[in-house]
C-alpha cells in the first residue's frame, strides 16, 4: 500500500468514529469513540510528523501546506486534550467534538486535495510504496503508550461528589 492510501485509510477510519459519535451515540459510548479517536489521531500525527512531512521536504513547493498542516496538528491535539477532561454528557463536549470534527474534516479535505496531489506529481510509484511501507512500519512499531498522548483515565474526569 503506498503513502497516500495508507493515510486516506486513516482519514476515512477517523471520520467513521466521529459519524457515530455525530448519529448521537450515547455519552458512554461517545467517550469511548472519542478515545478511539484519539489514540487513532495521536498515532496518525505522529507518522505524518515524523516520517510522512519530512519525505516531503526535498521536494520544492511543499513549505506552505505542511506549515498549515503543522499548525492543524497542533490545535487538534490541544482540543483533543481539553474535550478529553470533559464530562461526554454536556451539551459544551458535544459541541467542542462537532467543532474538531469540523477542523479534522478541514484539515482531511487539505491533504487530500491540495497536499496528496502535489506528492503523487513529486513522487515516483516506488518511492510512495517505500514511504507507505515506512508509514506503516512506524504505525505498528512497538510505541510506548507512554509516550503516546492519551486521554485522561475516567476516574479523573469525573466531579468529585459535592
């Protein structure tokens, strides 16, 4: 699988996970969706991150959809962060996951529009199946869990009893 397919997969994985969150699964459900999500969105930054944008950087004309692309990565991490120590039953998380669905949906549409077209014309067949082969030796490397930003544990989102 080259690159590109390898990460239109991911996105596709991502959007599903929020749809059913979107259907109105219940707030049990919607957390553990949304930390699906997480984990998924936390590995998927991380190989674009390390592996993926710098393939990118030998090439001419890639500076200004990977500094935006950058920038998206980080903001979603920080929403990502914030809606993880919400309560899944308010109206304010459902809102701010409506949001980051959004900006996810705006950031896919920016890959896979503008950022994978200009790769497909830079890089020859070959060397997008050694980068997918690349990209997904990184994703199934043996990651610490430790090292992977995750959600706060239930215990600690909940209000303590008043």
């Amino acid at each position: 699988m080259d690159a590109i397919e390898l990460l239109k997969k991911d996105h596709d994985k991502v959007k599903k996970l929020f749809q059913q969150i979107m259907e109105g699964a219940t707030p049990t459900k919607s957390k553990t969706l949304f930390n699906q999500i997480y984990h998924e969105m936390t590995i998927h930054s991380i190989i674009e991150e390390q592996v993926f944008y710098p393939a990118l950087n030998k090439f001419n004309g890639f500076t200004g959809l990977l500094k935006d692309a950058y920038k998206e990565h980080a903001d979603a991490k920080l929403e990502m962060g914030q809606i993880s120590m919400m309560d899944s039953s308010s109206e304010e998380w459902k809102k701010k996951v409506e949001k980051l669905f959004g900006e996810i949906q705006h950031h896919i549409k920016d890959e896979e529009e503008k950022l994978f077209p200009k790769v497909e014309e830079a890089m020859a067949q070959k060397e997008l199946n050694d980068l997918g082969l690349a990209l997904k030796q990184a994703k199934t490397s043996n990651l610490s869990d430790s090292l992977l930003s995750q959600p706060l544990p239930e215990s600690l989102t909940q209000q303590p009893a008043q």
